[in-house]
C-alpha cells in the first residue's frame, strides 16, 4: 500500500506550506493544493517567502512525497472576453511558474466552456491560449485538462473534446490530462458495469501515458446525469465494488488518487475517508 499514491485535496489556509501540514495530519502521502482561493483571479505571482516555506516543508515531510495543483475555478479559455480570457491566461502562467519554482510536476484546470462561442472557434480560442501561455510562463511544467462532468456547454464532457485541444496546441508533450470518476460518470462513461471498456476507451482518445493524476469521487448523481456532485466515497451510486475496482486496475494503479468528496473538507471527517481510500488500495 505504501508505493501507491493515495491522497487528498487540502487545504492551505494561512500559508501554502500548511498543505503539507495537513497532508501529514490525515497521514496521505500525496495531497492537491488550491494555492489561491479558487474563486478569485491570480494576476500576480506568488509570495517567496511563501514558496520557499512551501519547498521547505515539502523537502522535510516524511510523509507527503507528491503534490499537484488545481487552478482556480473561473478559468475559461475559450471565453471571447479579453480581458476574462487574459485573466484566465496570467493565472495559468502564475500556477506553471509556481510548479517550476516548488518540482510539480503540472497544473489541473478546468477547461472552460463554449457559453459565448461556437464550438470549433472556441477549440481554437483554447488552444492559442495555451500556446500563450506556454510561451510567457518561465516554466517547463504540463497543464492538466480536467475531464469535465457535461453541464450545460462545457469543455471536456467528452474525452475527444480534451485530445481535439492536445492536438492544436504546438508543445503537445506538454498537455497532459486529469480524470475524475464522478465526472465520467456523469458524462455517461460507465465506470461501473464497463470498466475495462471505458479504460481502454481513455487510452484509445487521451493515451493512459498521458494521465497525470485522477480526482477519486463517488456520485450523488446518475449515470450520464452531466452534473457535477461528489459524493463520499462508497456511499454514491458508482458504490464501492466499482469504485474499488478503478482504484485498483491495473492500468491505472501507478497514477496519482486524490480525493475531493465533501467529508474532506472537514478534518475529522476526512480521516475517515483516507482510511476508507488506503483500505481499498491492493
């Protein structure tokens, strides 16, 4: 159990190194960071001091020894607004120069949506993004396009959409990709009674290679409901059989867990579901 990278998200409230704090008070050894409160624009780059208390406690931890990053929420790039859609870019370009300045290895962002833009001027729109992006963060580090849970017009519901992008942006090595279970799940993938279906279906699009890390939420919601709710781990309606039998495949064993289910969000709670997560682990 211990060469598996299990982990959840954190918080780090009042300072970027009490994420590793936190990681190490649920006992995970790997955690995702919301390093700006995700609701508000990063237009400016990260605090040192705050890095290097970060890399400190990361350096010294004898229990976290894997750490990504989740962008903030209000990133869409395929916004036609200037001034949104370069707001989305300097954030992406700040959490990339934070991942090169802490050896993470990639930023997970949501995609975006195409409410104001027809679809293949918006995969377009996303891709220069990107581009830019890669070319004015003084960075070396991957974007994560997150697999999306299907409302309303987003991007990524379907995994073609995710490798569309990947295929337009010119440093393509650099894209990467995140799943979440209760996003494909809600996008009508059936994770369920087709695992190996859907499995070999993501490395068919994406390529299991290209799979950073993978957010591990059960469902308050149906199969293909394209609405994003998680839900504790084993009490949705993927349920536990199924959500053992992801974690556990052997295709996807290597990658990065982490959990985003509401009880993580209280400490005490939280504890729970790692002992749940790291008990189901093989």
């Amino acid at each position: 159990m211990n060469s598996r990278h299990l982990g959840s998200f954190v918080s780090c409230a009042g300072g970027l190194a009490n994420g590793v704090k936190n990681g190490e008070a649920l006992g995970v050894n790997t955690i995702m960071l919301h390093a700006s409160p995700p609701q508000r624009w990063l237009s400016n780059s990260f605090d040192p001091d705050q890095i290097a208390a970060l890399n400190e406690a990361f350096k010294n931890s004898k229990i976290v020894k894997r750490m990504h990053y989740h962008s903030i929420y209000l990133i869409n790039l395929a916004n036609p607004d200037k001034q949104k859609f370069h707001l989305s870019k300097m954030t992406l370009v700040n959490y990339l120069e934070l991942a090169e300045q802490t050896n993470v290895d990639g930023v997970v962002f949501h995609t975006g949506s195409f409410k104001d833009i027809e679809p293949e001027e918006g995969f377009l729109r996303v891709a220069k993004g990107i581009n830019w992006i890669f070319e004015n963060a003084k960075s070396s580090k991957d974007l994560y396009l997150e697999v999306a849970a299907g409302s309303g017009r987003v991007i990524g519901s379907k995994l073609e959409d995710l490798a569309k992008i990947k295929s337009l942006v010119e440093n393509s090595k650099r894209v990467k990709f995140c799943l979440d279970t209760q996003h494909l799940w809600a996008s009508g993938y059936d994770i369920k009674d087709d695992l190996d279906g859907v499995v070999k279906q993501i490395d068919s699009v994406l390529g299991l290679e290209n799979i950073g890390c993978i957010h591990f939420n059960d469902s308050k919601t149906e199969l293909g409901s394209n609405r994003d709710r998680h839900e504790n781990l084993g009490e949705g309606l993927i349920g536990k059989e199924a959500m053992t039998a992801f974690l556990n495949h052997p295709k996807l064993k290597d990658k990065d867990f982490v959990m985003e289910t509401p009880d993580v969000k209280n400490a005490d709670l939280a504890k729970k579901e790692v002992e749940k997560l790291q008990s189901w682990a093989k």
